[in-house]
C-alpha cells in the first residue's frame, strides 16, 4: 500500500513515493506481477512467478525500473486489504495442489501445519508415493511398505482433513500405493476411517486374512453396516410398508383409502356429458394388508469385484426386507457359480463374510436358480443387481427374464446399487433388457425403497435420468 506524496511534489515521476495510475497493471494486492495479466481462475500466468525488471504502459512511460513495493521508503505500512488475503490463501490452496516442483510457480512457502499436510499428500500423490520409492527430486515421499509408517499416515490424514477426503485417500492409497496386505494387520484396521469401499477391500481379502484379523476385520465391517442401516432402515421399511398396504384392493373402500385414478378408470361408461363429470357408481381403493399377505423378493446379486460397493448395500437391504413379516426375503449371490444366503439374512456381516468378490460371471446360471425358487409369479419382484457383463450364455439369460416377466413377476434390473455415479456395465445387454420392458439402471441407496415400493405396487419404476436409458 502506497501514500500520496506531498503537493509541493508533484513532477516527481521517478520516486517510489510516486502514487500508481489507474491504467498500471500493478496493485498492492497482487505479490508478483508479469508481463501478462492476472486472472482469477490462474494463481500465475506464465512459468516465471516474479516480475520483469520493467513494466511499461502506454501511460506510464517513466516507470521506475525498480518494482513498486509496500516497504518503499518513507510509505507507512498498512494492514492487507482483503483481497490481498483472498489472494494469498488462493496461492497456498495451488502450492498444496501443485506439490512444490520447481516449475509450479506460485513461490509461495508452506510453513508448521500446512507444511505438515503438504508432507501427508506427497506421501500419497508426489513421485515418491510408490511402495519403498524415492521421487526424483527432493521432495519425494512415499509410505514404502512399514506398517507403523502407515499408521501414522493414516493418523495424520486423520488429523488434517474431512472425513470424506481421508476415505478417497485411503482407497487412493490402497489402490496406488498397493497397501491392501497392510490391512491384514489389527493395528493397521484401528487406524483407518471405516467405509463401504474398505469394506469391499476387507471382503477381497477375506480368504487371505488371518485369524488374529478377522474379530478386527468383522468390527469394521459391522460399523459400516450399522451406520448404513441407521440411515435407510427405517425409510425402507415406511415405504415398503405402506405399497404393501396400498397394494391389497378393496371394493369397499374408506374415503382417504380411495384409488381416484382406478376408480374413475372403472367407471367412464358412466360419464355425463351434460354434466361433464363421471358417476362413480363402483369404488376402488387401498387396502390395509394383514399380516399373512406377503409379497416374494428375490434379490440376485454380482459378486465380481467391480461391484463391492453394491454388494454391501444389497446385503444391508436384503437384513432390512427380510426383518419385515409381510415380505419373504431371498438373497442369492453368483460369480460362475451360485450361492444361496438366505439362511444369514438376520445379520448382514455374515451375509458380507459368505460373499467371494471377483471372478467371473454366469448371470443365466444366477436366474435359472431365481426362476427355480419362483412359487408365486404374480407376488414376486426379482432384483437383478449386475453390471451385465456375461460370461454365460446371453440368449438363454434373455429368454429366462422374459418368461419370468410373462408368468407375472415384476423383474429390476440395477446396474449398480451405490453412491458412485454412472458404472461401467454393458450397454448391448442393457439395451436387450430394455427391449423386453425391463429398463436396467443405476440405483443410489437412498432411491432404492421407491424403486422397491414401485415394483411392489406394479407401476412405472422411478427411473432416474430417464432420457439417459431410453
């Protein structure tokens, strides 16, 4: 920040003292000027972060070829306006994304815990972040392969970011970094934020993990299924409850319990012109379900390795569905062969620890045993959850879903079932579904119910994005 200087000097052109005119480039916010202009999206314009030695304008032809500074002499200082601030905490966010190379430009320094926090990201994503390796340069870091090294990362990352962030780090870390054998270490289980994609890491390594793991191993697991039944059990089972109900009809029906849409449709022949309105001399409504009406569900699921994160909702799903009296619940997972968990529905983490991921996939196998187990076509919602790569044969698959759609049975085809957005899946198969009135689709957990409720009550599926499945 420059002072104006006194009157009596006006003609002083080439003193620091000399106030800048608007048309100069240069401003007390901006630490380092360049020959090219600043903009708000870039924290440095080219690969140089300091300025020339001169910076002409048109209208400032007698600049100094000394750089304006705040510490000029005989300029008092002043406090940093805030778009100063703004500046200096945009340089520190690019410094901490950009890693410090020679090259990065912003010549901003980190210092006591932003310093700390560079160091936890270098580990991971600088050069140096390789089992045992150095980066070429001298900020290389790495975790190598020492577990107490990585406890303490993991501590670290802990400390310094959301918990959001320090889970993608995490699977950052597993997958870049080759770490997953670390996790079969007690110690190394403690020390890490439990999610579904750990979970899906733990399940993939539940074959190779050590006895002195696996109470360790089971206690993450069941955190995270505890945490996610919290949040979708109780919705699940008001949505499921109340399709079932709407889904018995009566002739009798109270007046809040009326199926207007139904009962209109029955009733046009007696529609009055004169009048221009419709006698409903019959009336369809809602039902209250008893306890003995059940509806069949058959939850089919993927257990290749690609979908982990769907087979952790799924299970958490199917202990909800089978908790309800009014549904009978099947849950059936498949590689190339088929495995029936039904029997451990009472507790999702025996369901998890019963799953092989990875291997192939045999979806025809899957649906043959579904269809074999069908006893009540017209009372039955199949729910195929797959990406629909088939290793089996396709044109069988084909046939079985649509005989099973042919004999009554309300058939959903998920793509994925889990918070991760678009999967990859197999578009000619999806496309084959889609022809046989079965769109297949991406389900989050939190629109699972609807989609639930919707097949239960046999109308149109909330499909999301619907342009995009057409």
């Amino acid at each position: 920040m420059t002072t104006d200087t006194p009157d009596t000097a006006p003609h002083a052109p080439h003193t620091p003292s000399t106030p800048h005119t608007p048309s100069t480039p240069h401003t007390p916010s901006t630490p380092y000027a360049s020959s090219t202009s600043h903009t708000p999206s870039a924290p440095y314009a080219s690969s140089a972060p300091y300025a020339s030695s001169t910076s002409h304008t048109p209208n400032a032809p007698h600049a100094s070829s000394a750089p304006h500074t705040p510490s000029a002499p005989n300029a008092p200082h002043a406090p940093r306006t805030s778009r100063g601030q703004a500046n200096d905490e945009r340089l520190r966010r690019w410094r901490l994304v950009l890693g410090g190379d020679g090259a990065e430009g912003t010549g901003h320094a980190l210092t006591g815990r932003d310093a700390a926090m560079d160091g936890a990201l270098n580990a991971l994503y600088g050069e140096g972040g390789r089992p045992g390796g150095r980066g070429r340069n001298s900020r290389s870091g790495g975790l190598g392969a020492s577990a107490p090294s990585v406890a303490r990362w993991l501590g670290d990352i802990r400390d310094y970011f959301p918990s959001s962030v320090v889970q993608v780090m995490q699977r950052d870390a597993i997958d870049r970094l080759g770490l997953a054998a670390l996790l079969l270490e007690p110690e190394m289980l403690e020390a890490v934020e439990a999610d579904v994609h750990l979970v899906g890491t733990l399940l993939s390594l539940n074959k190779a993990m050590p006895e002195t793991t696996k109470e360790t191993a089971r206690a993450v697991v069941r955190k995270v299924v505890e945490d996610l039944e919290k949040r979708l059990a109780a919705r699940t089972r008001a949505t499921l409850t109340g399709a079932l109900d709407r889904s018995a009809r009566t002739d009798r029906p109270r007046h809040h319990d009326i199926d207007w849409n139904r009962t209109i449709r029955a009733n046009l022949k007696n529609y009055l012109p004169e009048y221009g309105t419709v006698v409903p001399e019959r009336l369809i409504g809602y039902g209250r379900a008893a306890r003995s009406v059940k509806k069949d569900v058959i939850l089919c699921i993927d257990q290749s390795g690609s979908m982990a994160a769907s087979v952790v909702h799924a299970s958490v799903f199917g202990a909800v569905l089978a908790s309800m009296r009014t549904l009978r619940t099947r849950l059936v997972v498949f590689d190339t062969a088929v495995a029936d968990l039904t029997d451990q529905l009472d507790d999702p983490v025996d369901v998890l620890f019963g799953t092989q991921l990875g291997g192939g996939t045999d979806i025809n196998r899957a649906l043959a045993y579904c269809q074999s187990r069908i006893t009540r076509p017209a009372d039955t919602v199949v729910v195929l959850i797959s990406d629909l790569y088939e290793g089996g044969i396709r044109n069988e698959m084909l046939k079985r879903v649509a005989a099973m759609k042919a004999s009554g049975v309300q058939f959903v085809t998920l793509l994925a079932l889990s918070d991760e957005g678009t999967p990859a899946y197999d578009r000619d198969h999806a496309a084959a579904l889609g022809a046989l009135g079965t769109p297949a689709f991406a389900c989050t957990p939190d629109l699972f119910p609807e989609v639930m409720a919707a097949a239960i009550e046999k109308r149109p599926l909330p499909i999301p994005d619907q342009e995009a499945h057409r």
